[in-house]
C-alpha cells in the first residue's frame, strides 16, 4: 500500500503565515477584536496551507468543537482542500476520516470535528442545505468562487455550536484577486486604509513563499499577460477592458487550420444540451496538438438524431471519449423513456462507462477562462476553418461580463448562444485541467 504524503508547516520559513497564525491564536486568548480573517491574493502565496492548520489547530485547542470548510462542491473539495488536510493530519494516531459524501469529515480523539462541505450554489440556490447548520467557524475557500449568499450564511449560521470552552465564531476565507463581493469587503477598504476589526486581511504573494520553485517561476511566464497580473502579480486592477472577449488569446491567424483526421486516433465527443440547435465539439489530441474536427449542429433534432449523425459519419468506426454539459444527466422528458442524455449516448454509440468523462457540475467560468485561455496561448490548437466555423465564431465573438461569466442575457440570440464554445471549454476542463495545475 502506498504511503500517505504528509508534510509540516514551518511558520517560521513564511514571516506572513506566522502573521496571520498568530493574529488569529490572539483573537483566542481576546488579544485584538478580530472575527472575519481573510487571506488574499496570488497563488502560492501560501493561503490554504495556513488556513488548513489554523483550522486543524482551533480543533485541537477546543474539544468537542465543530468546523466546516465550503467550496463551490464536493468534487472541488476532494480534488484540492481534503488533500491538503491529508498531508497536514496524523490519521493513525489523532484523527479519523468519515467519507460518507453527505457527511464528509475528520473527527479528533478529542471529539473535535472538521466537516467538508459543498455550496452547490446551481442545485440550492438558496442555501437550504445550510439551514440549522451548527458551527463555531466557516472557512470559505476560493471565497471568489463563492456566492455573497454564503457570506451572510457564514454570519448566520457562524458559532452556533455551544460547548464549555467556547472559542469565537470565527470566518476564514482564502482568495485569488476578484472584481466581485470579496473585494468590495475586504480588499477595498484595506488599500484605503479604513478596513478594522473585526475584518482582517492579510495581502499574499508568490515571492512571499520561500517554497515556490524555479520551475513553477518558469511555468507561470506561460500565463496569457492579464492572468499573470492577477494570479502572479497580485493585481486587484480591474482587467475587464484587457479580457472583455471571453477568448482574448484567440487568433484566427493562428488557430484557423486543418486538423488531419486519424481513425486510429480517439475521438473526443464535448456536448452542449442547453440550445436548440443541440451542439457536439468532435476534437482528437494526439502528437502534442488539440484539433477541433468539425462542430456538429442539428436544427430541430434531439441527442438521438445526432447520436445518428455521427454513425453515419466519417467517425463511425471510431474509439470515442465523451465529455460535456453536466446538465446531460439530468432527465429529458422529450427523449425516448425519459432519459437523461448521456444514457442515450452510451445506448446509441455503444459505449461502455469508461467511456464517459462528464463532471457532476460544469465548471468554474472564471477558472475556465484561465484555462482555455492559457491553452490557446501556448498549446498548439488548430480549428478547422470550415466544419468548426461555429467555433471560430463563437471565440472571435462571445464577450463577458464584469465577472467573467458569459453574457448570455438572450438565449434566442444566435450571437449569445455560445454553445460551440461551450463544447470546446468543457472538453478542456474534463482533458486539459492538468494544463492549469501545471501553471499553478
């Protein structure tokens, strides 16, 4: 069996972590008036590791008490926060994992409890999972991912667990530079100077991190220039004007060529259900290169009829991954025996499970745009210039708001449909996603 990674946080290596460690570790012992602890800004600027001890230290400090830490859902959870804290524990001696997904969490020998948990903001939008939740402190990781409904929910439902030695409900959040509610609560008001208890926040940067290795320095040139401002640098400037094109890192000049078809080759299938027409990305990646084959649109035809189309196509022989819109499991009452879209793919194209590489919820828009837009920069894609013209269209064209989600405020807009980019991010997420890591 392979050994579990674990490692130790020295505070003394990173002057701010111990800052930040000690801010808190007073507001304890009723030293300053601090309540709300933000910390924010680049990545590896040593944030969640901090905040995972700190954490797994408040737990140590005052038996019997109850922690949760929330991200956007349980599968971001799984695949970056829990391991953390994986590292961080003793399992065999101290702690115990329980990882029923309904109640993820780590119980101390003191009785002490760490739950992990999902905001799932699309599935309850009003955070009914949240109500009655009893709990002496909130960490809010990627708090910029998170809804301004959270926040309040935090304050709400924050320190309403009792116990002898009481600690003070306390809110953690960790965050990259944002334009949305984070700011405007904490950033804004510290640069000027006129942010006080009991909000804390504390500025992260890279440089700051006596860990981040040449080679990370090295990987974070890749970053398309606006994203080094804000991930590297640590810009809070407002860089709307610089990315409002939603693919600023598309060049027709660049990306328009043909894509040579191998049959040997897998192909990839990225579906969007959400518009009429229903819409399929076909993408082969193979010699180091991503190709957009064609972009697959059927006016007035549900999944059966393009299930149809693409066994009659130059694909029909083919080995094929499928990807796309989470909503796909979600049942279609316009389908045969109202299942949900994936099953007809998987029935129609003969696929087996392992096939299927779609997520339970589709992507963060802003950490996609990251993505892709790091992809087109870097990595050699080619678009075929006349069977994936919708795609081309939908790169030059599709525009954001002031929050980097896509500006979709009409549907029935052929020019807001955004569906073949849709596909093409989607595949990315679900075939790419190690191209972030790498950068991060």
């Amino acid at each position: 069996m392979e050994k579990e990674q674990r490692c130790t946080i020295d505070l003394t290596q990173h002057p701010k972590q111990l800052t930040y460690y000690q801010t808190v570790m007073d507001a304890c012992e009723g030293l300053n008036g601090y309540k709300f602890f933000s910390y924010g800004g680049a990545i590896r600027g040593g944030k969640s590791y901090v905040t995972a001890f700190i954490l797994i230290t408040l737990a140590k400090k005052y038996p019997g008490s109850r922690w949760h830490v929330v991200r956007q859902d349980m599968p971001v959870l799984e695949g970056t926060t829990i391991p953390t804290f994986q590292k961080l524990v003793n399992v065999s001696n101290e702690w115990l994992w329980t990882r029923d997904k309904a109640n993820f969490h780590l119980t101390h020998i003191n009785g002490s409890k760490i739950f992990f948990k999902g905001e799932n903001i699309v599935r309850d939008p009003l955070l009914n999972d949240f109500l009655g939740l009893e709990t002496n402190g909130i960490w809010m990781e990627q708090a910029e991912e998170l809804s301004e409904k959270m926040w309040e929910k935090a304050l709400e439902r924050t320190g309403s667990w009792y116990i002898d030695n009481m600690p003070r409900g306390f809110i953690f959040l960790t965050y990259n530079p944002t334009q949305n509610w984070v700011k405007q609560k904490f950033y804004a008001p510290w640069i000027k100077g006129m942010l006080s208890e009991p909000f804390f926040f504390m500025p992260a940067l890279p440089k700051d991190n006596p860990f981040v290795t040449p080679d990370q320095w090295a990987q974070w040139s890749n970053l398309a220039k606006p994203y080094h401002q804000q991930f590297v640098e640590g810009s809070w400037d407002d860089l709307s004007d610089k990315t409002n094109l939603w693919a600023f890192e598309y060049n027709a000049e660049k990306h328009s060529k043909e894509a040579i078809f191998r049959p040997e080759e897998i192909v990839y299938l990225s579906f969007d259900f959400n518009v009429n027409p229903i819409c399929c990305a076909v993408i082969q990646a193979y010699s180091a290169f991503v190709g957009v084959m064609e972009i697959i649109k059927l006016p007035n035809s549900g999944t059966e009829q393009l299930c149809e189309y693409i066994l009659q196509s130059r694909y029909r022989n083919c080995a094929f991954k499928v990807t796309g819109d989470a909503s796909g499991n979600n049942r279609n009452t316009s389908q045969i025996d109202n299942q949900h879209n994936y099953a007809i793919i998987q029935r129609k194209l003969r696929l087996n499970a392992f096939s299927f590489n779609v997520p339970s919820s589709n992507p963060s828009l802003h950490q996609n745009k990251v993505l892709v837009n790091s992809i087109l920069r870097n990595y050699p894609v080619l678009i075929d210039p006349v069977r994936a013209k919708a795609l081309h269209y939908d790169l030059a064209n599709v525009r954001t708001n002031p929050d980097n989600t896509i500006v979709k405020d009409n549907r029935n807009n052929p020019h807001q449909q955004s569906d073949a980019l849709d596909c093409f991010r989607y595949w990315c997420n679900a075939y790419m996603w190690w191209f972030l890591d790498r950068l991060q």
